[in-house]
C-alpha cells in the first residue's frame, strides 16, 4: 500500500554495490527501514545527499504490514539545508542527534509528538539564531519530555544521575546551569562553562542509560567532544 508520509532520516548503510538501507523516522508509520536501489550509482547524480543524517524528507512510501525492509516510491526534500553540511559543528551534532535517535527509538516506533519536535528541532539547527554550544544538551532534556521521562528540575535530576551521592551542594553550580536548560532549553544567550557543559551532557546520557534498556553508548559523543575543542 502507497502511503505518503514526512521522514527524518537516521542512519544508511551500504547494500551490495549501488544500494543503500536507510533507516528513516516517519511521522505517520513511526521508525522505519527502506531499501534504495541505485543510489549510489555514477547515473544517480547526487541522489544520496537525501538521505544524509536528518535529511528532512516529504515521501511516498510502499508499507507492507510486517515487513522488515519497504521501499521508497518518491522522496524530496522538504527544507533544503543551508548549513548543516557546510559546517563542521553542526554535522557533528546532526551525526550526535541522529544516534541518539535511532538508540532512543526501535522499529516501527511511532511518536508524533516526538517527531514534530524533532523536525523543528533540525530546523533550528540549520537555522541563524541557534545556540550550537548548548545544543546537544537542550535536544536531550526535550525530547526526554517526549519520550515519558523527563526531569522535573535539576535535584530530581542527579538524585536519579547520581543516587549515591548525598550531598546538598553536590554540583551546585551544574543545578544552576540545569534548572535554566529546563525553563528554557534552546535560549541564544544561555553561557554554560565548556566543563559544566561537558559534565550534564555525559549526565544526560546516564539519564537516558537508566530509562531506555536499548540506550547504548553513543559514538558520536568523542566526534562532537573533537569538534568543540576545535570550534
């Protein structure tokens, strides 16, 4: 059956010589995995750009009811990047959030609410008035939200991060740091020192470890650790 449907796209990997599988979070079918023939062909000019990590994507796709690979009929892109894949850092943290992602959501996975902010989230991504530095943490602590488990501030937090330790000023200057993420996730003007930021971005990921049983490390992580050192 056709059904047409937006997507982000995860991952692909390389199928035999010219194919790619790709693995594409549809808003209407949930998380799902397609077969493209021939895209990494000389005569393809160019058709493996769309299905680039987060590539927003408008699709008409065959879903067979249990089928563990579909097919894509038509797919183009519904925004165009402008700097995404022109910059260094923000493909970096496009590679992170697509690993988080396809670790934080399995086959057939269906969350609308989760996809649309996802979608607006890429966008602000690509966008001009993005604050790249805190990004990665902000993306986390929202989609938390839309996944079932988000913290309702910065002691809820590290009570389940950190359960051993029993200390009223533990991290006190990361709380601070963590409760003005949690009111407002994506401000332009929020400054958080590079060893704060690095501590609650590797605390955000135990806090995904603990609720998500499929959550494994993220490799992404060291990439974006390299870039921002460079950055």
């Amino acid at each position: 059956m056709l059904k047409k449907t937006q997507g982000i796209v995860i991952h692909y990997i390389k199928y035999k010589e010219t194919s790619i599988i790709v693995k594409i979070f549809t808003r209407d079918l949930g998380l799902k995995s397609y077969i493209v023939n021939g895209v990494r062909s000389s005569k393809a000019r160019g058709k493996s750009a769309l299905y680039q990590p987060l590539s927003l994507l408008d699709m008409v796709v065959y879903d067979k009811e249990n089928a563990s690979l579909n097919r894509i009929s038509e797919a183009k892109l519904s925004m165009p990047f402008q700097r995404i894949p022109f910059d260094f850092y923000r493909s970096g943290v496009a590679m992170f959030v697509g690993e988080v992602l396809s670790k934080a959501i399995y086959e057939n996975y269906q969350n609308e609410y989760l996809y649309d902010f996802a979608f607006q989230a890429v966008k602000l991504l690509d966008g001009e008035q993005v604050n790249l530095s805190t990004f990665p943490i902000a993306f986390l602590l929202e989609a938390s939200r839309y996944l079932g488990f988000s913290p309702e501030d910065a002691r809820e937090f590290f009570e389940q991060v950190h359960p051993t330790i029993d200390a009223p000023d533990y991290a006190r200057e990361s709380k601070i740091h963590l409760n003005l993420l949690i009111s407002s996730p994506f401000a332009l003007d929020l400054r958080i020192p590079n060893a704060i930021r690095r501590g609650l971005l590797d605390d955000m990921l135990r806090f995904y470890h603990l609720h998500l049983d499929t959550f494994s490390e993220v490799k992404s992580l060291e990439v974006l650790r390299n870039l921002s050192r460079n950055s």
